[in-house]
C-alpha cells in the first residue's frame, strides 16, 4: 500500500506520543521482543505485542488480513485501530495478541490493558481498542483468516487463561457470530466466572438492487411524504446534495457537521464536544477519504449548509455513523430529504446493507428491515475482581448518567 503523507505521519505520530509508556507493558522492559509461546493449537507461534513499534509493523499485513477474516468491518481496519490509538490510548497499555503459522499472519487479537486499583484490590482490565471512549464503535472482534478460527482461539484462549495477574477480560461490541463468541467464549467457560449479556441493537436495511426495487418497497404514504418534502426543499431553499470529494471538502465540512450536530441536540450529545473525539474524527475522516470509505452528505441551500450525514462505505456496508441538522428548517425535513438520498446513493454504490448502527430511534424503524444484537462478554479471573469490577462498572454508569442522561439519542455515538 502506497504511503501518503498522512499515513507517514500517523505512524510517526503513534510511535513518538507513544514512546513514554512503552515500558508500562507487560514485559516491563522495552528492549526485549515481543513475548512468544508456541501453541498446540494447529502449531501457531502466539506473540504479545506491548510496543507500540512492534504493532506498526503490522500494518502492511492488518487490513489484508481483516479482508480474508469474517471480521471485515471498517471499525477493525489499520486506520480505525491506529488513530483510535493514538488520540486515546494515553491511560492504557497494548496487549496485542498475533497468531502466525509458519511466518503467515493468521490471527490479530487488537488487544488493550489498563491497570486499575480499587477497594484494596489491583487487577487488569483487558479490553478491545477502540472501546471505552466517547467513539463507539460496533462490530469489534478477533480477526482470524478463514480456516483458523479454532486453532487461533484455542490459542488465543490458552494465552489469556494463562494471564497471572488479576484481570477481567471485558469484550464489546460483539456479533452474535463473531469469532470471539463464537470460539473464544467456550474455550475460556470457567465455573461461572464469565457472563454474555447485551451490548446494542443496531437496526440494518437490506438494500435491493436497484433504486427502482427500493422505491417499489416503500408503504405508498412514504413515496407521498417524501416526493412532497423533497420538493419543499427544491421550491423553498433550491437544496442540493453534495459529497465531499477532496482533503479540503472533508476538512470544512466535518467542521460543519460538528456544528450542525451539536446545533440539532445542544446538551444532549457528547458527540463532537471532546478535543479527543474531534482529533479522531478529522484525522480518520482523511485517511477514509484516500482509501474511498467516507461518504459525508452536505443538503445545501444557496450558500448554507442545513443538513449533513456521516457514513463509511465498506465491503458492501453504507455505516451511518453520525448526522446533524438545522433546526431553523424542520419544517422542511431536512434530515429525512438526506437520509433518503444516502440510502439511494448506497445502492448506486452497490452496498448490501445500509446500517443505522446502535440505537432504536423511531427515525431508523422508517426503513430498516431487521436488527442485529451485540452482545457483551466478559471473564473475572476471581469472584474479588469481579466484586470490584461491578462496583467500578456502577461508578462509571453513574458518572455517564450524570453527565449524559439520553444516552440513546443519535447524539451518544
């Protein structure tokens, strides 16, 4: 893969503001390589990888080796795990777990660890990176080639239950296929010290193949309403949709939609409030651009903006990830004029799915067609950590609660 600009200085950037907590791994030493054991399992070599030097040497290989997984999901890719990484892996350790057989790279557990100490009890909490941020991504997992989905979780699962320290393995979101469910969970199963429950429901619409096919499954009120709304804007803002189509065009408008989203729900998000989750954005938002993933809407009247959609398209998938609107225009329905005109354009593109990501607003159940349920797996080595797990867990719901009570708004991704 060619190295642009942008990548080269991700790479510099993760390696140098990474540097200081280096010898925070597991090793405790930053000179040594990174740990290796060689399973059983299918004769894989297992590596635990705790520099940050060592994980930028997958990058060559990561997303060829998500594209052969059944894991394939823009939310696992290189440039989603890396800048998550950097903008918020501060207060945590890397505990990346690689499965090769003969050289090949077969497995990637994209694995963090954070310390915690509380009621007199210091245990690790090992969780996917990419988790536990503002950012919420859905569809985490191990990534595993086809083919080895046993032998790299027997291995995996011998690795983490061989773990010394106190630890709870906290996994989310997960597929209800995913590996780590599928494999994983029942080679960890211990006397009751693991749990699944559920995460999120995201609401999915299976596109047809056609626009034509789309339009001919909509109730006839839908086709009413919406050739009414959408000549509304015509007749009252002369409104056009546009696609960011340059570095530039991405830069302006995810400013834009930081403004329109945060116009639409005021106190009610936490979504572009951070200096953390805007950095991420921005930067992942440019590299997504080079590689054709992003598909950011702009509803424009005149010379304003009123409406924007933020969406990822991959392997087949159209991912709404956020939006915002102006409220000034409800009564021209903007956001809804929008959505419908990234739905067709996702067929145009020739995805399978639209996903609405997790949340239940009534908005999505105008066209989704089913739901997919995450679930939450998580593994105490001990009843003590677990107690002082549950007592952390209640603290930090508490601690949302009181900063974000609607958590179910499109305004909490």
């Amino acid at each position: 893969m060619p190295q642009t600009p942008e990548r080269s200085l991700l790479l510099q950037e993760l390696v140098a503001e990474s540097a200081p907590r280096t010898s925070d791994a597991v090793t405790g030493n930053e000179v040594l390589p990174a740990a290796v054991n060689r399973s059983h399992a299918h004769a894989l070599t297992i590596a635990t990888i705790t520099r940050i030097e060592q994980l930028c040497e997958l990058e060559p290989e990561w997303n060829q080796l998500l594209r052969s997984s059944s894991s394939n999901t823009v939310f696992l890719t290189w440039e989603w795990i890396a800048t998550w990484w950097r903008v918020y892996g501060k207060s945590a350790s890397l505990n990346v777990l690689v499965a090769r057989d003969h050289g090949t790279l077969v497995g990637i557990a994209p694995l963090k660890r954070i310390a915690v100490r509380l009621l007199g009890q210091e245990f690790d909490r090992i969780e996917f990176i990419g988790s536990g941020s503002d950012v919420t991504p859905e569809y985490l997992d191990v990534i595993v080639r086809r083919g080895y989905e046993a032998a790299v979780a027997t291995a995996f699962a011998e690795t983490l239950a061989a773990e010394s320290r106190p630890h709870v393995l906290d996994l989310r979101p997960l597929r209800p296929d995913s590996v780590a469910v599928t494999h994983l969970e029942s080679r960890l199963a211990n006397g009751g010290r693991s749990r699944r429950v559920l995460d999120a429901v995201c609401p999915v619409l299976d596109l047809p193949g056609s626009i034509e096919a789309f339009l001919q499954g909509r109730s006839r009120n839908y086709k009413k309403k919406i050739g009414e709304y959408q000549r509304r804007c015509r007749r009252e803002l002369a409104a056009t949709v546009r696609m960011s189509a340059s570095q530039e065009d991405v830069r302006r408008d995810m400013e834009m939609l930081a403004t329109l989203h945060r116009k639409r729900w005021g106190a009610q998000t936490r979504s572009f409030v951070s200096d953390e989750y805007i950095q991420f954005h921005q930067d992942l938002a440019k590299q997504a651009l080079d590689h054709g993933w992003i598909r950011l809407f702009s509803l424009e009247s005149r010379s304003r903006t009123v409406a924007m959609l933020y969406c990822f398209a991959y392997d087949g998938h159209y991912y709404y990830y956020q939006g915002g609107w102006d409220p000034d225009f409800v009564r021209n329905r903007v956001g809804l004029v929008l959505m419908h005109q990234a739905i067709q354009q996702s067929i145009i593109d020739g995805a399978r799915v639209f996903d609405f990501l997790r949340g239940e607003e009534a908005y999505k159940g105008r066209w989704a067609n089913r739901r997919l349920t995450n679930f939450r797996y998580t593994r105490w080595s001990s009843r003590r950590v677990r107690m002082a797990n549950s007592v952390l867990h209640l603290a930090n719901a508490w601690m949302r609660q009181q900063q974000m009570a609607a958590t179910d708004l499109p305004g909490a991704r």
